[in-house]
C-alpha cells in the first residue's frame, strides 16, 4: 500500500472535519461534583430569600434512590405536596437532574426523601420565564448537617432545564459509573462486558476531569481514527484514491459512527479494533495470494493484537474474526485438497506455517485479554473470581429475558426501520434536545444494496475485493440471528464500514467515466445535506417539535 500526500492531506482533512463537528457541543467540561447523602429518611428546605414566581426545582442525583416529596409553604405550614420516585429511569439514577414541577409563587420549598440511598450534588429552582433563581439558604429540620451547604454551594456550574451537556444518558450509567470506580480504585460495578473499553473511558476522565466532555471525549478521538483506518483499508483494497476517499467519505457522515462516538459508552471502541483487525487481515492475505505462506506474518500478529484488543472490550468482535479465520481455512484447504500425497502428509501441510503462529497468537490474544482484567484484580477481585466472571458474562448474555422499546430484530437493521433513542429532553417552548442512533438512510439504503451485487461479484468473478467484502459483513451480522436476548440498532455498527466499503467498490468502478463521476458527486452531496438535515437528531441540538416531525419518514422513527 503506496501513501502519498494527496492521501494523507485527505486523511488529515476528513478527520478534521469529523473532529470538530463530533467535538461541538459534546458536553459541559465543568459540572457540580460535591454532593449531599442521605442513607435514611431525611428532611431539609431552601430558602429564596423572598417570593418568587417557580415553575419547577431540580435535583441532580449523583448516584441511588429514594422517594422524594416536595412542599411549598413555611416551616410552620407546609403545603402543595409533589412526588417524585427517583430514579425515573432504570433501577438507580446517576449524574441526572429529576425534576419537580411547582407552578406557584414561593420562598420556601421542603424536600423530604424516605427509603433513601442517594446522593445528591446540587438543587436548582426555575422562574416561570425559566430562569435560574438564586438559592438564599439550605437548612435541616430536626437535625444539623453542614454538608447540606453542598446542595448549592456550585450554583454556577449548573444548566437548567438541563440537556444531555449536562447529564448522563442511556447506557453512560452503566460505563461511567464504572469508570468512576477505576479511577478511585474500586471494584468496578459494570462486569458483563470486559474491562478495555471501560478502561479508555476512565482515560478521558483522568485526562479531562469527571464531567460529560470527559466522559465522551475518548470516544470522538477513536471514531475519528476510525476516519483514517477506513481509509487505509479502502486504499488497500481497490488501490485507487477514489475508492480509499469514498470509504471514508461515507463513514465520516454517517449517524451511527457520529451518534455513538459522542456517547460514554464502549461501542465505539469496538468497531474501531474490529476494524483495525480487518487491516491488517487484508494486509495479510494479500501477502498470501501474492507470496504464498510465506509472506510476512506481522500483518496476522497485528490482525489478531487487535481482534484480542476488540474482544477486551466486547465479545461481539468474535463474530468477525471467525469470518477471517474462514477466509484462512479456505485458502489452505484449497492447496491441501490438491496434494497427491497421502492424509497424513495433508494434515501436516495444513497445519504447517501460518498456522501454528496462528495457534500462538491466538494464546497471545488470551493472554492479553486476561492483562486487561489487571486494574479489577488490583480492586480487589481475585484471580479465580475473574475465571469465573467469564462464566457470568455468557450466562448474563444468553440467559437475558429483559424487553426494550426500542429491540429491533437483526434483518431489520439495514434498513434503519426502528431508530434507538437515546436521549430526549423537552425545553421551554416546544423544543426538543434528542439524540438518536441510526444510520444514514444514503449510506445505509445504498450499501446494502450494493452489499448484494457484491455477492454475484464475489461468486461469478471471484472477485477478491467482493470477497472480503461480503465474507466479513455477513460474518458480522448474520450470527445475531442466532441471538435470543433483544438486540437494538446500535449492534449493527461494526458492520457499517462494510457498507461503505461496498459502495466504494461501484463508485471505484466507474468513477472513470463521466457520468460515473457526475453520479458519484451527486451522490456525496446527498449523503452530506442528509447528515445536515438530521443534525439534530443525531447531536441533541434543541430544535422545534415541528421539525423532528418533519424529517419523521418512517412510523417507527421515534423522534420526540
């Protein structure tokens, strides 16, 4: 594979590109951290120095559960009771505001939390004009608690009404919580997947602070390198410019790579080393075809680092890398079925070079995927309770029976028919913030029609390019039919380069001619006025009610 500078100055440039929009408005670098804990029923109230007109009051749950009711009134007469269970979502809240509606003028406001768990880092009070109303004093009833001070002592970094900048959503509860964990040194509370993912997490906070920019910002870095490994692995496939700049063209505007990659969760880690794995595969096998077996074996070490890299973080990588291992066995049983020699001599040239490295690097990969367990081990879980996770981990997964609104069965997922959402808040003056995982209807729609040409390519023309093309998508998505627990939309994006490594083969193919270049300029100017177009759906910019409902195209978009 020959870099020039036409290709690296078009890395450098879409990744630019990527970067900045991913890194807009991510997230608050600055959030409330002190907090308040109450672990029995507890009692206290503000005071606003004077009557104000309040609409609502807010409290931002760092981490548990209670029941709370909320007064108005005075210390000697409270009245106007508002209840709230928290959480709201799922069974524990983390680092997101609960919100109380009041409608009434009022300078005293009484919170009293029973069957409590839970601490708290700030209160915010709201104006009818939705203003933020400075907070006079917070006082205990019956009891003396100087860290009630905590619950407004960061007043200025709040945002209220709050959006996804200032607070966790979807499964971030899950991965920063434990991130949070590692960075205290604790026994990390999410165990199903493996550890890596979770650890680069904690990378961004460490660097950055705990606050939402950190939480996410690893994840913008890796889905921009992604930029650049497709690009890579495009150049590597079809040779050509074109081919290599298309590949990344359409992964840098699709939603799904966008969506997730701002999000503090570890998908995104995933299709990243699976990726990277797929590289130096190729690299590899054309070695192979070119060489014969004995072709430099660093590309495969590389191919399985990073499938071991993948695996660390979720199991789901596996399905990929049995689809390389196909690709392998194919071509060695191809020269082992024409020996003339006797079955012996056949079962020692099958498992001549490359595959007793491939058996010690596969070790290797085990081996590594065990070091990632290092910093649990370190946290208090024992060796023999690792072993034994692993065991928990299929169990979890397999034996899974919970629903979701938003599952979607796997053959449904080129088509984006059932869209995840995974955030939406509803602002003053009918604007929602959402944010969205689906994919680009031009990238998505497109690919996968060109997915299915690939095939008759791939089997008439025996067409390498078709080859790799259509045995690694296939190998990625179809085994989660065999899945029985519920599957959602974000599960597919791994397999999103392969679309557009799919349309890049065509748009390769005949961007030669002059109405293959017309096509395919036409053709990018749709995939970018569309990433324009659901914006907002994708990043959580607040927006009128009346434009999500105007991009809605399908019923089963889920959109405010």
């Amino acid at each position: 594979m020959q870099i020039d500078k036409r290709d690296l100055l078009t890395i450098i440039v879409l990744s630019i590109v990527f970067f900045s929009v991913a890194t807009w408005n991510l997230g608050m670098t600055k959030t409330p951290l002190t907090t308040w804990q109450a672990t029995e029923d507890r009692s206290f109230y503000i005071d606003l120095g004077g009557f104000e007109s309040v609409h609502s009051v807010y409290l931002l749950v760092k981490f548990g559960s209670a029941n709370v009711t909320v007064y108005t009134g005075s210390p000697e007469n409270w009245s106007y009771p508002r209840k709230l269970e928290i959480p709201t979502h799922g069974s524990f809240a983390y680092y997101r505001w609960s919100k109380f509606n009041i409608n009434r003028d009022a300078r005293y406001i009484r919170f009293n939390f029973q069957q409590a768990s839970i601490e708290v880092a700030e209160v915010a009070v709201l104006s009818l004009d939705n203003q933020k109303i400075a907070i006079n004093a917070v006082m205990g009833e019956g009891t003396t608690d100087p860290n009630l001070s905590k619950l407004i002592d960061e007043q200025s970094l709040v945002q209220c009404p709050p959006t996804y900048m200032s607070e966790i959503h979807f499964d971030e509860k899950y991965f920063v919580r434990t991130a949070e964990n590692y960075v205290n040194s604790q026994r990390p509370y999410e165990w199903t997947h493996p550890p890596l993912g979770k650890l680069i997490l904690t990378s961004g906070i460490l660097i950055f602070g705990y606050n939402p920019f950190g939480w996410r910002i690893m994840g913008v870095v890796f889905a921009t390198m992604m930029i650049a490994l497709i690009y890579l692995v495009g150049k590597e496939l079809f040779g050509t410019w074109i081919g290599a700049f298309t590949s990344s063209f359409l992964l840098t505007f699709d939603f799904m790579n966008f969506a997730m990659g701002r999000m503090a969760t570890v998908d995104v880690y995933v299709a990243f080393f699976s990726l990277a794995s797929q590289l130096f595969f190729l690299i590899y096998v054309k070695g192979v075809l070119k060489n014969g077996w004995k072709a430099p074996a660093l590309p495969l070490f590389l191919a399985i680092l990073f499938f071991a890299f993948g695996i660390s973080t979720k199991w789901i990588v596996l399905f990929c890398f049995l689809g390389q291992l196909a690709i392998l066995l194919v071509l060695r049983l191809r020269e082992v079925i024409k020996l003339k020699d006797i079955l012996s001599a056949k079962i020692n040239a099958f498992f001549a070079r490359p595959f007793f490295l491939l058996f010690c690097f596969i070790a290797l990969a085990v081996f590594v995927y065990f070091l990632t367990y290092i910093p649990d081990m370190l946290a208090g879980r024992s060796l023999v309770n690792v072993f034994n996770l692993q065991g928990s981990m299929f169990g979890y997964h397999s034996g899974l029976k919970a629903t979701h609104p938003f599952a979607s069965g796997w053959w449904t997922w080129p088509f984006t028919l059932r869209p995840v959402l995974l955030y939406r808040a509803h602002l003053p003056g009918n604007i929602v913030s959402i944010i969205v995982a689906m994919g680009n209807p031009a990238v998505w729609w497109v690919g996968f029609a060109f997915v299915f040409l690939a095939v008759e390519r791939a089997i008439r023309r025996k067409d390498f390019a078709c080859i790799f093309i259509t045995v690694l998508f296939f190998s990625q998505w179809l085994p989660y039919a065999l899945i029985s627990r519920y599957t959602l939309l974000y599960h597919f994006y791994a397999s999103v380069a392969f679309l557009c490594l799919a349309t890049a083969y065509f748009l390769n193919k005949y961007w030669s001619s002059k109405w293959g270049k017309a096509a395919t300029l036409a053709y990018f100017a749709v995939v970018v006025v569309l990433f324009g177009l659901f914006y907002p759906v994708t990043s959580g910019m607040p927006v009128s009610s009346s434009w999500m409902e105007s991009i809605k195209w399908l019923e089963s978009w889920v959109f405010h």
